[in-house]
RNA sequence: GGGCGGUUAGCUCAGUUGGUUUAGAGCGCCACCCUUACAAGGUGGAGGUCAGAGGUUCGAAUCCUCUACCGCCCACCA
C-alpha cells in the first residue's frame, strides 16, 4: 500500500465482490410501482438451465445493465426481470445422460421419478449461470426472478394455451413434422438447421406393370422407397406422357405405384420422375393429399424400419436399411448408377441428429392471424429495430410464416392441458383436469401425453414475468416493457412471437425498441464453439482482468449489427482503461488530502485550459447520451473514453499540476481542485453503467460518503450548454499545436530530455501574441521550455529547428545540438506536405465549376487554406535555404 | 436460387446528412524516456492509390451500377 491508500494499479479482485453485496443490502436493484417516476422495463432472455456463462451471454447483459444503470441513475423506476428457461429438450438431454451413467433409461424410471430427478438437477445446477452472471455485476431485481416452469407461468401458458384453442387458433393435425429420432420428438421449422452435406445419388428402375418399360426415379434416400406410393411426373414432360395413369411396380417390395402427373415436379432435376413417399417427405405429402394416394409409414420412432415393410428390412436402423435396400437393388438388376450429391441436410439443433421428416399427430398454432398484426406493429415503427436491417428478415419470415409445431413428445415440460376420453373419444381442454367426461360421463380420462415446446412458454416472458393473467399493478405500470436485447439468431424463435403474443394477450407490444446484438467471433472469425474450444470461460476472464474490463471491451468492439472478434488478449483495452482512471484518481486523492473541497467555488480563477476541458465535458455529455439513445453503443465508449484520457488526463491533469505545486492562492488552488474533482466524478458518473465496479471504488475513496451512499444512485450528468466555448477549443488547439511541435523537434533532435530549450515564435496577429504570452507558461511546463520569445519580426536565430504552425513560425534554438541533415529531412517531407495539399486547392480553386457551384462557405474555406497553405510553405522554404547556406 | 452485410495502416476497427479530416484510434513496430497519478505509462515517429472497374457530382472512403473475395440469413434440393 502506498501513503495515499491507493495501490499503483488496480486491482479488480479486491473490489468487484464487495461493492456487489453492497448494492444488493442496500436494494438498489429492485423496483417498484413508484407513480412519481417514470418506468424503464428490461426483461432479459432468460439463460437456460442448462447454460453455462459464455461471451454472447456477457455482452447480451452488460448491455440491458448499461441501459438500465443509465435508466436509474436517469430517474427513471428501471426494472430488469430476471430468469431462467426450463428449456425442454436441451435439459431432457443433459439429465437422460446423467442417468445413462448410472445404466438408466427415463423410460426405466417412468415419468414421474423422471421428472423427480430433472426439478432435482434444476434445483442443483439450473442457476449457475445466474450466479455467474451476479460476477459481471448486472443489476437485475432478483426478486422478480422467475423460471419457465414456475407455478404462475405455467398457469400463464395453461390460460395462453387454452384461449387460443378456443378461438380456433390451435388445431390438431397430422403432418410431416421434422422428427428427432435421437430427442424423440417433433421440432418446429425453425429448430432445424441445415448442413451441406455430400451424399450419392441412385438411379432405381422401376418396371412399368404388364410391360418391358422402366421408369427410372431419382433419390438421395433409397431406404425410403419402401415406403412408396406413386411416381410421379410433370405433366408436360414429354417423355413420360404415354405412362401417366399406367403403374409401375415398386422393387423389393412389389407394391403397384399408380403414375401420376404433378406440376410440382421439375423436369430437369434427375430423371424428370420422382418417386413419392408420402409419409417421410413433406412435398410428397401434400403431393399424396392432391391425388389421394396411399400412406405408408415405413418408419418407426426411432428411425428403424418398422412392420410395414418386407420382413427383412424390419428393426435395421434407416442407414442400415439404405445399405441393405441398395445392395438388393443391385442384386436385382434395378440399380442403374450412382452419383456423387452434394445436398444439405436437416439436423437436430440440440443433438445435430439427422432429422427424419415423419408422419405423425401434433398440435399446431395457426401463425397468419396472429403474423399480420406483428408484422405491422414493425413496419409502423411502433417496435424498433437495431439495427434496422433486421426489420427486413423480419418482414420477410412474417410474409411467409408457416403453422407452429408446438407438441413435444418429451416428458420435460408444459403437459398440454388437453384431455380425451378413452369411452368416446371426446377432447377436452381445460384448467383443471376434468374427472368425467363432458359428453359421456365416463371416468376413463386420459391427458395428452405430449409436452409444449419450450417457446410456447418464452413467447409470454414479457408479461407472464409481471404475474399474467392476474390484472395487478406491476403489470400495468412496467408493460409493455422498454427495451429488448437478444441475438439475432432467435428473431423468429422468440421476438417474432412475443410480439404475436403481446399483441394478442396484452392488446399491446410488448417492447418499444429492440437491440440485435451482434455475434461473438474469435479472432480469426470464426464462430465460438465448444468443438473448436475457441470460447474463452467468461469467469476465466474477470479473474485475470476484471468484470469491467470485459464489460468495456466487449461493447467498445461491438459496433451495431457488426460481429464481434474477440480475443482475451483484448480485454487489455478495458483493464488499461480502468488503470488509467484508477491512477488519475490516486493524483487527484494526492492533492486533496490535505485541503477542504469547496463546491461553491469550483468555477472560479478559470483559465484557458479550465474553459476548454469544461467545454469538451460538456461536449463528453451531450454525445455519450446522443449515442446512447441511437444504440451506438461503442460511440458512447469512445467518447467517455478519449475525454479522460485523451483530455483530462494527458492534457488537463498534467497542465493543472503547475498550478497545484504553484505559490497561487489557496482560494485558487482549492478551486482548482475542486473543478478537476466535480469534472472527474461527474465522468465517473458518466462511465458508471459500462464500468460500474471501479467507478463505485473510487467514487467512494474521492470523498467522504455516508453509509449507503452509491454512484449508481447519483443523477447521470447533463450537459450545460454555456460552458460549450468554441473559442477555448480553437485557442487551446492552437497552443496544444506548439506544443506538439516543439515536442516534435526535440524528439527528432534527441534533445535529452533533462534538458530546457528555448522557443521563439514569430506571429504578428496581437490576439495571438496575446494569447501564448498568457499561455506561455502551458508551453514551458509540456514541452520543458525555459524562455518563450514573442514577436512579429523574430530573427531566426543560427543553429535552430523550426516549424509552421498556422503560418507562423516556431525557432527552437539548438546550438550544438542540431543535426542540419536531420533537420534538413524534416523541413523537405513537411516541404512536400504542403506542397500537395497547396496543390490540391489550387486546383480546386482554379476550377471555375467548383467557384460557380459550390457552396460560398466551402469555398471560402478552400481560400482560406490556400492562404495558409502559401504562407506556410514560402516559411519553409526560407528556413529550408537557411540551412543549405 | 433469393436476400442482407462486410472489404479503410501489419492486425482489430472508427469515420453519423457527400466539402472542418491535411483519412483517425487501439494493438503491434521503431526511437527516446522509470519526469514525484499511471511502464497496464509518457513523448515522438514509420506505416494507407479507403477491394477493383465504371457512373452521378464543382467535389466521393461516403451516393448509384457492375465485378471479385469473405461472412450471415431464408428457400429448395426427388
């Protein structure tokens, strides 16, 4: 430790834990109807149980945290809900392999004990990565915290379920559905994915009855064949004309297949006849509802071939029976050739099993209805995007949507609240479980084995978390909500839905804007994974650079609707930041410990330097919030970060420091202080949602705090507009110029740093004579300078450096010390600069287009550098002869 | 097949409605510096025909068209 308390650098491990508990005793984080102050609504998408914490999870909540912190601190009543998703299939997975350890099958326990033992696991590791997210220092309401399955919303999906049956808009069908045999069960559309995938192509022939004829199909499946109904064919295909109507006799099994002609058929691919299978493929389907062909099933649940086929195909597993299917056609003389086909495939998104399109009862919602009014909200811009070009894959899936497959055949979940009679078939959909049956009396009830897919429970999170159906006042006062964050990647699972849902429960969108966040990439690109291992562990990476490091990297490399490459190695930016401001509050605590800090005076004795940081604050603020407010998120980084460091720190601080050790006055050096701490905690104040950790450490240390004090209860800055001041900036750049450049020249001289130089500048414009004489003492202190020469007639003096800077010249006297082919080699490249750039507006100006066309103020402009370019060059040209003399 | 992004310094990216930018920053690189807030730092420097071609315009990194490469999404795939 050193005198002042403070270490020589920061170090987030001491720190982050304990301002956390801090927040979470004294209830920062919870929300309540508060009529007084407006409310500012987060839910977040709620993390599975089965996640563990990964980088899209960090940036996805250090996001909805800087905007509800931002929110709070604001005035706004902010609410963030937090929660978690049972996610069904997902966990139904993670606990049968649990059990397949102990020799166990679910179906060996039977569904009741099955159930025991996932609310067991639930209860065991499904909040882990809430515990994990507590690390990045989010502030949600905890006590709002709530879970899929919870009691109040399973009555929500129950109610959900059970109204949209009775207006019709949940219906029972049978379909093709996308069937996991590995999850056995159906998924929705979209919970398929797609792959490339090479794979053969066979030619079959089959024989035309009563005839020598072929008719030779096409397929990637040749298994499927046993479960052929008809070939069919375009209607206008020449070549097949003469067999429409005629049956051709299916191989390996004998089965007559009527020949039937399609338009949906095309002519080019393959051979022009396609064999149809109407049970395992779903245009075939609707091919065999057109022309009321047969259903075959030649599959059972698991993928293997079933009763319906010839004996010894039965029980092979569907890649088996390929194998036996092909090798028998090729026995047989029916296999005409084979090629090479490249195809994608259907997989499983939770297990990448290859999807079996199959024949089967389930229960659907029907999507139009309920698609319009969602997709209008959008296109009304009552619901926002960002980025907007979201708006457009939104429209297009609206456009398009299909009928939601939303029954499961897995035991983890909502039970479809859907009761048959086994006496006389009747259904029954009810809230509770009826004990007889409505229509015939009989007690032989049974309920739909199936569960609901785990989105038909999400699609509700923004109300069902604030206690729908029940009417109550938190519904009333945080919905609809403010803001969503989410991937991209569920805009159709999750977004698109709740707003359905939102509209058709609540009468009302369920969010105002929506922030796609963008995906996490490692450095080279690619996708984050498990199998590549190329995804750092979130927690790995608060140890070794602290919570806010991360949060400030990520959102500072994520550009709007840009992917992210992330490395570890980046978390540096964050760390160094925090360093930075850790070691810019050590200076301060240094030089305030021993006066008294005096508000009322803190824009008093103020000099060109306090107008101009002043002035860039200001500016700080006005920018940050304008940035905020369009979700240019890393903007807002940027800004608050290149104010501290760029001007508070490498310029402010180091021209206050001066005046600190100074004979000024007491009175003077009090407000001085006093300024650089109200303009260091107010950036505190600024930085406090994208860094809320160290932000707290040293807005505590700054001052004396009472007991439960916080930053993150502090107003957020707003800008005053009268301390903006162009002239201090346009007079500050002109002395920061000299600066540089006489920090240039000593450089490239190697002028040791222990040694003082003198300046002479040469400027006949008074102001500006003025101006660096009161200055002069800004340019003796940064670029170590002991005598400063004003004038408007200066002598260049012999053996000096010199430089333009705005057309007037700066000397730097180096007696011995000038090394004139250095020199030369400076003025020739700054020589040539101008040259081009004198060039280049010479042209412009020259053009009489430009001169009649352009705007008067662009040209004058163009005029005025012109001037200065000229003058400048003509400096350095003569200082150039100078030293070839 | 349809749609949407991206291409700016060795690397990662800014660059808002075309002209206040003499195309910037961070990392990396080179030189000097442990100057009493900070070497996780300071100062200075090298490094760019803004993917290519054409067009609109007085003026294009910025707007339009085409091309190339990279990446995403959707649909179809017998």
């Amino acid at each position: 430790m050193q005198k002042n308390g403070l270490q020589k650098a920061y170090n987030p491990q001491e720190v982050e834990d304990k301002w956390y508990e801090y927040w979470m005793k004294n209830g920062y984080f919870y929300a309540n109807v508060n009529p007084t102050k407006k409310p500012y609504t987060i839910v977040m998408p709620p993390p599975n149980i089965t996640g563990m914490l990964t980088l899209g999870h960090v940036l996805n909540n250090t996001i909805q945290d800087i905007y509800i912190r931002w929110k709070r601190m604001q005035g706004y009543e902010a609410c963030w809900i937090p929660g978690t998703d049972h996610a069904g299939i997902a966990t139904q997975n993670v606990v049968e392999k649990v059990l397949a350890k102990e020799g166990l099958r679910r179906e060996d326990l039977g569904r009741e004990k099955f159930l025991e033992r996932v609310w067991q696991w639930k209860e065991e590791y499904g909040n882990t990565i809430i515990k994990q997210l507590k690390k990045l220092g989010v502030s949600c309401d905890w006590k709002r915290e709530k879970f899929t399955m919870d009691e109040d919303l399973s009555n929500a999906v129950k109610e959900v379920f059970i109204r949209l049956y009775e207006k019709g808009l949940i219906y029972r069908g049978k379909y093709i559905v996308n069937w996991c045999p590995r999850c056995h069960t159906a998924l929705a559309d979209d919970e398929v994915e797609y792959k490339e995938q090479t794979g053969k192509l066979w030619y079959i022939k089959y024989p035309i009855e009563n005839s020598n004829e072929f008719i030779t199909v096409a397929t990637t499946r040749p298994e499927t064949m046993l479960g052929d109904t008809a070939v069919a064919v375009n209607p206008k295909d020449e070549r097949y004309k003469h067999l429409v109507g005629k049956f051709a006799i299916l191989p390996l099994v004998g089965r007559k297949l009527p020949i039937i002609a399609d338009e949906t058929v095309d002519i080019e691919f393959g051979t022009g006849a396609v064999k149809v299978t109407p049970a395992h493929d779903p245009n075939d389907y609707l091919i065999a509802l057109k022309h009321n062909l047969e259903f075959v099933l030649a599959m059972d649940t698991h993928a293997k071939m079933n009763e319906n086929v010839p004996e010894k195909y039965r029980g092979l597993d569907r890649y088996e029976a390929r194998k036996e299917v092909v090798k028998d056609l090729e026995k047989q003389g029916y296999l005409l050739k084979v090629e090479d086909y490249t195809h994608s495939v259907g997989r499983c998104y939770r297990c990448d099993t290859v999807i079996e399109p199959y024949l089967s009862d389930q229960w659907f919602v029907k999507m139009k209805p309920l698609a319009e009014k969602a997709l209008q909200v959008v296109l009304d811009g009552k619901i926002k995007f960002y980025p907007e070009k979201w708006v457009k894959v939104y429209e297009h899936w609206m456009r398009n949507v299909r009928d939601w497959c939303i029954s499961r055949q897995i035991w983890w979940g909502h039970r479809i609240p859907v009761y048959y009679c086994d006496d006389c078939g009747e259904i029954m959909v009810e809230r509770e479980a009826p004990k007889s049956c409505k229509k015939c009396g009989s007690s032989k009830i049974r309920q739909d084995e199936d569960v609901l897919d785990t989105w038909f429970s999400s699609w509700l999170w923004p109300f069902s978390t604030l206690g729908w159906p029940k009417d109550n006042e938190d519904l009333r006062y945080f919905y609809p909500t403010d803001l969503l964050v989410t991937g991209p990647d569920i805009i159709f699972f999750w977004v698109a839905r709740m707003i359905m849902a939102g509209l058709e429960f609540m009468g009302e969108i369920p969010f105002k804007e929506v922030y796609f966040t963008s995906i996490i990439r490692d450095e080279f690109g690619r996708k984050m994974s498990k199998s590549l291992g190329n995804s750092p562990d979130p927690l790995d990476v608060i140890q070794e650079y602290g919570a806010d490091a991360l949060r400030f990297t990520i959102v500072y490399l994520a550009p709007l609707g840009q992917d992210i490459l992330f490395s570890t190695k980046k978390c540096e930016i964050g760390r160094n930041f925090a360093n930075k401001i850790w070691n810019a509050g050590r200076f301060l605590l240094m030089n305030i410990k021993d006066i008294e800090l005096n508000d009322e005076i803190k824009f008093e004795y103020l000099d060109l330097a306090d107008r101009w940081i002043l002035s860039e604050f200001n500016k700080t603020i006005i920018e940050l919030n304008r940035a905020l407010e369009t979700y240019r998120i890393n903007d807002a980084t940027r800004a608050i970060y290149d104010f501290l460091w760029h001007d508070f720190c490498d310029w402010y601080i180091e021209i206050i420091k001066e005046r600190i050790y100074s004979q000024n006055s007491i009175d003077e050096k009090i407000a001085l202080l006093s300024r650089a701490t109200y303009i260091f905690e107010e950036s505190l104040k600024l930085l406090h949602p994208f860094m809320p950790f160290i932000t707290e450490e040293i807005w505590q240390k700054l001052r004396p705090r009472k007991e439960g004090d916080s930053i993150m209860i502090q107003p957020y800055p707003t800008a005053d507009e009268q301390w903006i001041d162009e002239s201090a900036s346009k007079n500050m750049r002109f002395i920061q110029d000299i600066i540089a450049a006489v920090r240039a020249i000593r450089a490239e001289m190697n002028v040791p740093h222990t040694k003082q130089c003198d300046v002479l500048i040469s400027v006949s414009d008074e102001n500006k004579q003025t101006l660096i004489n009161e200055h002069s003492h800004y340019i003796k202190k940064l670029a170590k300078v002991k005598d400063v020469t004003i004038g408007s007639n200066i002598v260049r003096p012999k053996f000096s450096a010199s430089a333009v800077i705005s057309g007037d010249e700066i000397f730097v006297p180096l007696e011995d010390l000038i090394d004139i082919n250095v020199e030369k080699k400076r003025l020739e490249k700054e020589i040539q600069r101008f040259e081009e750039m004198l060039a280049e507006t010479e042209r412009k100006l020259s053009d009489q287009n430009f001169i009649s066309r352009a705007p008067k103020e662009i040209v004058e402009r163009e005029r005025q550098k012109y001037e200065n370019f000229k003058t400048t060059l003509e400096k350095l040209r003569q200082n150039y002869a100078y030293l070839i003399e």
